[in-house]
C-alpha cells in the first residue's frame, strides 16, 4: 500500500515509517520541512513531501494516491493545542475525502469515564479522534494509554522520578490503573491497522497484559532498573497543577508537555474491550510484552545509545527556523557575535568528534555550573532548560535537540550550528566548526550569535558579556584540548 506517515519527525511516527518500509509498503513522509528528514536514515527509500495541517492547500499534493493515512501529530507543548488540533483535524478529513483516501488511522488517547470531567489533553484527542470518523473515510482510532519506550515522554518522566527520587510525596493520581503498552507493540498495531477490514470505522482500546497503578509502575520500574523499592506517600492536596511543576522540576520533560500529560494521569487508563486483535487478520500483533520487559528493552536501547526517536525532537522541532544573519547581507539591525579561534593539535577527525559529542552527558567543556544555572533559570521562566540531552551519544541528525539547542544544520567534519530555543529576549545560535591544516593538525573556530528583540535584548547581551569570557573562551580551549588528548 502507499501510505502517507504524518508526524515524520516525531517520536511515534520516525519509528513507524522504517517498519512499513520494512514490511513492503510504500511511504510519503509529510514535513513541514523536508531539511528535517534529511539526515534521518530510512528517507532514502521514501518519499518526502512538505505540507502543514495549517494549510489545506499544501495537503492535496499529500494525499493523492494514499491508500492508508496516519494522522500522529498534536501540538502538545504549544499555546491553544486544542485549537490547533482541531483546524488541522478538519483540514486533514476534508482533503483526505477529497483525495480518496483508503483509510485514516489516528494515534489517539484513553477515554475517561463519562461521568469524569476530561483532561484538556484527552479531550482534544477525543476531539480529534470524532472529526476523522465523520470525515466519511473509514477510520480506525487506536486509543493507547502511556508508551513504555526509550525517549517516549511518558517513559522519560516515569524513569527520571523514579531514579532521582527514593522517597517521594505524590498525588491521588498514582493511585489510578493504568495499563502501559510498550512501543513495539503500539507500532506493530500501527502498521495492522492498514489491513483492517474496508468497513471498520471505529475506536480501539489497546493495552498491553499488565494494569498497573502508577505506584506500581515505578516500583516495578525501580526493581528492574536494579535500584531500592522507592518509599511512596500519597498526598491528597498535590492538584494536577501542582505535580506538573514537580515533574517539571525533575525531569526533562518541561511544564509545558508535563502539565497535559500528568492532567490526563488523573483518569484510569484501561482498556475496556479487546476487539482489534479479533479484527486483525493472521498473526500480526502476537503476545504483547508486559511491563517489566518493556522497561528492559528500553533500559538496554539507551544503555546502548539506540534510541531511534526522542520526544525532545517532535517538541517544538516544526517551528521555521529562523534566518541565520551571515555577516555579508544580514541588514536586520544589530547583531552581536563571540568568536573564538583556536590551533589544536589533532587531526581534523578527532575535533570533529568532540564537536558532534557536544551537550547531554558530555556537557559543554566549561563551567558546568554557570551552563545548570542558566538551564535552571530558563525552566523558571517556562523555558525548556538544559535536561532534553541528546538521543545519541555520538550523532546527531538536523532537527533534533540537544539540551537547549536544536541542531540547525550540520555537515559532517565541518560544520554544526545550533539554533537557541532557550527563553531569551531576541534570537540566538552557536556555531562550530573544524578545518584541517598542514601536518595533520586543525583549527577550531566558535562563533555565537545573538540578534537583539527591543531594549531587554540589548540589556539582556550586556547582562551575559562578562560570562562570555569565560564560558566561551574556556569552552574553545577545553575542546581543542580534548580533541588533542583522543
């Protein structure tokens, strides 16, 4: 079949589309960006298209000829997501009818109770989930409770509370049954949903073995992960409010990802009946994995740094990027720049190691405590900090992010820019960069840039310079001294 796979970028959908690949379908892939995907390494064999949800005329080109339609992208983290949801939903249904689109399957969430007030995060997913079956396509809802992956949201914020916190005061919510589904299982749904039957035009409740309370996952979470049962105390006055502030405080997840999803932690998520493995033709989907080796399987993908998508590099990462001011034709007003030149004594390959090594658990080569302040202060201002890390420990593809950063372009032993999403009054970005010389050594060239927005921006570049000397210029030295030590 050809199958167009929507949310390309991001975590659920840069998995699904190398598995239909791999099971012989043909897939489009639809970016807002085609220079996301360029990196990624199954986009040889698809086919890549730009389109925005936002933009109806942009997805006729999309979906002609689409026998199957995966709708997987929400704007979960940004202001009015429900809005938003709801225009790209509408759009979507109506070209897709248009189009002749065989089938739409949609990625949605667990339904509440009725008689329970739903999260703004279940309820735009309902929202959604009701538009695509009206839309006169035959669609199949799959209703997946948390993911249990490397790099999911949901798993991130489960391991991170549970790692740092032997003894924790929670809400109510932890209380509440859920029943996990691990990521393989959820993908091999995905891609069974194609073969549905022509007049299914419904919802699926999925889960896999185990229901568990929060509770219990992250005590079962701790005894794989090999750490002391975690001491739990329940406390009633925590509100859904208050605990995404606490998540938010200890885990990467920031705020505004965290908010939405621990509202939506305040309902049970079971499911209800088992209907789409009966529908399902053959053996696609098999046994699902239970909890325990879903969580192994996720330790082991990033103890062995295999984690293939992040929601760190969804979150966000659809916003156009921003023009770089090149110092020969910028002529938006001021600009301010840091350059840093430094010999090292190495091979171009091996300051091109540091280089793409850089963030995450490697750290930005100088004064680790300025750089955790700065990440600590951007968080307090609803910024995403410095906790995102990195997906590899080693490459790094355009898109992605890296701690407070998003990788704007890289070219491999060359070049890596990185664009600021940090909260800052202006637009900012760093700029490294390697080039061979004589004799087997290389140079190292930095170069941070920040635009200014208004009187707080220049205040703002006032406020930091005196740290700038510091940071940057220990940040150069300390590259090009690692580089010479490999």
């Amino acid at each position: 079949m050809r199958c167009l796979v929507t949310g390309a970028t991001g975590y659920i959908g840069g998995r699904l589309a190398p598995r239909l690949l791999d099971a012989g379908h043909e897939v489009r892939a639809l970016s807002r960006s085609a220079g996301r995907l360029r990196d990624v390494p199954w986009t040889p064999r698809a086919e890549i298209v730009e389109g925005d949800l936002s933009d109806s005329a942009s997805l006729g080109p999309a979906l002609e000829g689409v026998d199957v339609a995966y709708f997987l992208v929400h704007s979960l983290g940004q202001r009015d997501f429900e809005r938003r949801d709801r225009e790209a939903a509408h759009n979507f249904a109506r070209v897709a009818a248009e189009q002749g689109v065989g089938r739409i399957v949609y990625l949605g969430g667990p339904e509440p109770p009725a008689d329970e007030k739903p999260s703004a995060h279940l309820r735009s997913r309902a929202e959604v989930a009701r538009i695509l079956l009206d839309s006169g396509v035959p669609t199949a809802v799959l209703r997946a409770p948390v993911i249990i992956g490397s790099g999911s949201a949901s798993f991130e914020m489960l391991r991170y509370l549970t790692e740092r916190l032997p003894i924790m005061v929670t809400p109510r919510w932890v209380r509440n049954r859920i029943q996990p589904i691990a990521v393989r299982d959820m993908l091999r749904c995905l891609i069974a949903a194609a073969d549905l039957p022509a007049d299914v035009n419904r919802g699926f409740d999925l889960g896999g073995p185990d229901v568990l309370t929060y509770a219990e996952m992250m005590q079962r979470y701790a005894r794989v992960a090999g750490l002391r049962r975690r001491i739990i105390v329940p406390l009633r006055p925590l509100s859904p409010w208050l605990s995404s502030h606490w998540v938010g405080a200890v885990t990467p997840v920031p705020n505004t990802i965290a908010r939405p999803l621990v509202g939506s932690l305040i309902h049970e998520a079971v499911a209800h009946e088992n209907d789409f493995a009966e529908l399902v033709p053959g053996e696609s989907l098999g046994s699902f994995l239970g909890f325990d080796q879903a969580v192994r399987l996720a330790l082991g993908k990033i103890r062995d740094a295999e984690v293939e998508t992040r929601w760190s590099t969804a979150s966000g990462g659809d916003a156009a990027a921003e023009p770089l001011p090149s110092d020969p034709t910028w002529s938006g007003g001021t600009i301010y720049t840091d350059v840093r030149c430094r010999e090292v004594g190495a091979p171009v390959d091996a300051l091109w190691r540091i280089i793409e090594g850089v963030g995450g658990e490697n750290g930005w080569y100088s004064f680790p405590l300025a750089w955790s302040v700065r990440g600590w202060l951007d968080r307090l201002v609803g910024g995403v900090g410095l906790r995102r890390g990195r997906r590899d420990r080693h490459r790094l593809y355009v898109g992605e992010a890296l701690d407070w950063w998003r990788v704007e372009e890289i070219r491999p032993g060359e070049l890596l820019r990185l664009r600021a999403e940090m909260r800052v009054p202006g637009r900012a970005w760093l700029e490294m960069s390697a080039s061979p010389c004589p004799g087997g050594t290389s140079v190292y060239r930095q170069r941070a840039l920040f635009v200014p927005r208004g009187l707080a921006g220049h205040a703002y570049w006032a406020s930091v310079l005196p740290f700038h000397g510091v940071i940057f210029s220990g940040m150069a030295r300390n590259i090009a001294r690692n580089a010479e030590q490999i």
